[in-house]
C-alpha cells in the first residue's frame, strides 16, 4: 500500500489564486517545482497541459488530479491546492473544482503512479475528508488530512 505520508509535504500546499485552469496547472507546477525531484518545470507543466487537452482530470465532486509522468522528474512529488471560490475546470460532473492533487512523476514508475493515484483519489472521494481539507487551518492539518490510513 502507497503510504501517502511519503509523498505530502506541507511545503507543496498552497491556498490557490489563479481563476482560470491554466493559471491554477501553472501555480500547481510550479509548487511541485519547489522540490529537488523536480528538473524540468517547463516540460512538467507541457505535459500536464497536454494530458488536459486530451481529457480532464477534474474527476467530480470539487476534484481534479491533473498528473503527468516525464524524464525530468526523479521520484514523486505531490501538490495540494484548495480553491475556495471553485474554479472551472472541465470536470466530468460540470462542477467547479475545490481541490486539485497535482502528481509529478518518474517517467518509468507506471506501477507506483497508478497506485498512488488510486490512494488519491480514494481518499478525495470521501466527503469528509475534502470537507476537513477545505476547512483546514493550517497547510500541515491538510497533510494529515489527506495522509489519515
């Protein structure tokens, strides 16, 4: 089991601005960015564009995970942003989005990054626990939040 404690850091949580879903994937990236694992932003942030322009990530229910896999990111890293207004973001329910996971992954992890990405949005789908995140006080209760087995 994915221990989701191994990828959340306080640091890479972040009370979004942007209003438009080009403008929060930018702050997202360049949050994931803040870390070492991370070599390559602009390429990060193409390809996360990209995997939008194919299909949404914003999954319903105030979610989105936008996430890409690239050679210019050395382990995991995983960002957190609440949007409290809600922004749109061509989710599948129509609805705007509250919550965005962004996942920055190894381009060779297939394995990893798929169950880390089902520990996620496990997690995300649970109403209490996007209500405890959204009404959290500190960027460290967020973590714990979403950390909690």
């Amino acid at each position: 089991m994915i221990d989701l404690k191994d990828h959340l850091d306080a640091a890479r949580v972040r009370d979004l601005t942007g209003t438009t879903k080009d403008a929060v994937l930018e702050e997202m990236v360049a949050l994931v960015s803040s870390s070492d694992a991370v070599t390559d932003a602009p390429s990060l942030l193409a390809a996360v564009r990209e995997r939008e322009r194919v299909l949404s990530t914003g999954i319903g229910l105030g979610i989105a995970i936008p996430h890409a896999k690239i050679p210019g990111v050395t382990r995991f890293v995983v960002a957190v942003g609440r949007h409290g207004a809600g922004i749109e973001f061509d989710a599948i329910d129509g609805k705007p989005v509250q919550i965005v996971v962004l996942i920055a992954g190894p381009q060779d992890a297939q394995d990893r990054y798929l169950r880390l990405l089902a520990r996620l949005s496990g997690r995300l789908r649970q109403e209490d626990v996007r209500r405890k995140i959204l009404a959290a006080k500190s960027h460290a209760d967020v973590v714990a939040i979403l950390a909690a087995p």
